[in-house]
C-alpha cells in the first residue's frame, strides 16, 4: 500500500487533524502498528519469510538426524569401522592371492610342467612379499622356474626337451635282415644274387 493511499484512508477528506483525531483513527484501524526502529521491533516481510523457511529447513534436518541416530542406538560404530578395515583388507590379501595362483599356474604350464600342481607346491612365494612388474608379471618367478627346471629333484617335473638321435645309412654297407643275410646295396648285386639262388636251387 502506498503512503498517501494510507493517509488518505486514516484521516479521510480533513486536511488537518489534530492530536486526539489522529489518536482516534489510529486506535480504530487494527492494520496499524507503531514500532520503534531502533530496538529492532520492525522486520521485513521477505527477511521474516526466509528466516522461517530456514527455521523449517533447520527442523527438518535435525529430525531426520535424530531419527538416522536412533537406527544405530546400541551399535558400536567404532566395532563397525575397524570390521569394515579388516574386510577391506581381507578382500585386498585374496584379489592379490588369485592373482598370484593365476601367474604360477600361466608361467608353469608355458614351462613344460608335468604336473602344475606338484611343481607349484615346490615353489616358495611369500604373497605379502610378491609384487607384480609393469608387464604384469609376477618378480622372480622366472628365476624359481629354472632353478626347479634343474635341480636333480625336481626336474623330473617338467618335460624335458630331447633331441631325436638319427643314424646315417651307408648304401654300400647294405641291408641285413633279421637272419644276418645282407641285402644287395645294388641292381647288379641283387641279379647276381637271384642267378645264385637259382643256381644252388638245381
């Protein structure tokens, strides 16, 4: 409302007004409050509105804290924690562990093992000490591969490679079969036998 527009309707048409008649239409119009500005007795109506809704918004979340509050009554938080820490650290100890059987077991079969299972139990792997390289490779293991690969004791474990021995064949040393007759090396060689053995058969 605009202050003329509110002057007008507290004193009406009268250009003047004395004391009493401007005590008179005040005490007769409710909408009229006199306040002193310098005790702080005046509040803006959009201050007055926000600070409300920060009132309501302030309630509200201090509900719904002591309501989260009340779901942990008699639950020791600080047990919580330290159990989550041991199964964060459990998880952690068996993902390294799978990674580690998975290396050993990829490195041994490339390697030749007979039996992956028996070779791996020979292999001493400190899990809280091993460490993967940048290629993903587990450090040391291929030295521990070799090392079994050699030792008397368990190369058996491994297939070993062998080369095949081939023998020569001299065409003039002939052939002899099971009965010690030796077989013509040549054309001439096996008439002449033929003619022979016709010969002593008459």
């Amino acid at each position: 409302m605009e202050l003329l527009e509110f002057l007008t309707g507290l004193f009406g048409e009268n250009q003047t007004i004395t004391l009493d008649d401007l005590k008179t239409a005040v005490s007769q119009n409710k909408d009229v409050k006199f306040v002193d500005l310098k005790d702080g007795g005046y509040v803006d109506a959009g201050k007055y509105n926000d600070v409300v809704k920060d009132l309501n918004t302030a309630n509200q979340t201090i509900n719904t804290l002591q309501n989260t509050a009340k779901t942990y009554e008699g639950v020791d938080v600080m047990g919580l924690q330290t159990e989550l820490a041991q199964l964060k650290d459990k998880y952690d100890q068996d993902i390294k562990q799978q990674k580690i059987d998975a290396a050993i077991a990829l490195a041994l079969t490339k390697a030749g093992a007979i039996n992956v299972k028996a070779a791996k139990a020979l292999l001493e792997i400190d899990p809280e000490k091993a460490e993967f390289d940048g290629n993903g490779e587990l450090k040391g293991l291929t030295e521990k591969l070799e090392a079994l690969k050699t030792a008397e004791d368990s190369k058996m474990l491994f297939q070993q490679a062998t080369k095949p021995e081939i023998k020569g064949f001299d065409p003039a040393e002939g052939i002899t079969d099971t009965d010690g007759i030796q077989e013509p090396a040549t054309l001439a060689e096996a008439i002449k036998l033929s003619l022979s053995a016709q010969s002593d058969a008459n």
